[in-house]
C-alpha cells in the first residue's frame, strides 16, 4: 500500500512539473526555423575560397531567409496544447504529420529538416 502511495505521489509531481514546463507555441516554431535554416546552411556551405563581398551577401541572405522560413512555419505549424505536453502538425508529403513535441520546457524536431526544406522550396 506504501509502494502504491509513493508511485502515485512520483507520477502527480512529474505531472504537475510537464504542466507548468509545457512550452509555448513560439518555442516550437522557432526550433522548426533553426533546425531548416541550418539545413539549408549546410547545403550552401562551400569549401572553396571566398571573399568579403560573397561573405556579406550571404549573410543578407541567411538573414532574409531565416525571416521567411519563420513568417512560413509560423502559418503551416498548429500546435495542439495536451495539457502535459504539446505537439506541432504540419502538412507535408501531402499528409498532416507530427513535426514537434514539446516537453519539460524543450521542443524536441522528429522530422528531418532537409524534407521540410523541400516542401518549403
């Protein structure tokens, strides 16, 4: 009976700790944008020289880039809020597929970002 208590009074704790640790809407959407935006940093990255002209322009770009990709997650991502956790759903490969779970204050990415790069293109 002891045993019982201690199990039920772990889980309430856990529970009452995802509770107030579920992460907010834009959490999701700014992990989404970071891990595509390094997606697509990596895909240009260039082993060859470069000079300070092409530096500076690429660094325009990243910067337009990473605002798009935001402005585009923000209005593709929906958040469903399940009290204790919450989970991102976006449609791609023509489904609606779970992209994001957030947990404990952390947002976790279970898609790759190269798909999501794809559709974004």
């Amino acid at each position: 009976m002891r045993k019982l208590v201690k199990t039920i009074l772990l889980l309430a704790i856990v529970a009452g700790i995802m509770y107030y640790t579920c992460p907010e809407v834009e959490k999701h959407v700014d992990k989404l944008t970071q891990e595509i935006v390094a997606s697509a940093n990596d895909n240009q990255k260039d082993d060859g020289e470069s000079n300070i002209i092409e530096d500076l322009g690429n660094a325009i770009a990243g910067t337009i880039s990473e605002k798009v990709v935001h402005l585009y997650v923000k209005n593709q991502l929906k958040v469903e809020n399940y009290t204790l956790l919450n989970v991102g759903r976006m449609k791609y490969d023509g489904e609606n597929r779970v992209v994001t779970i957030g947990a404990f204050n952390h947002v976790f990415c279970l898609v790759k970002a190269y798909d999501l790069l794809d559709e974004i293109k």
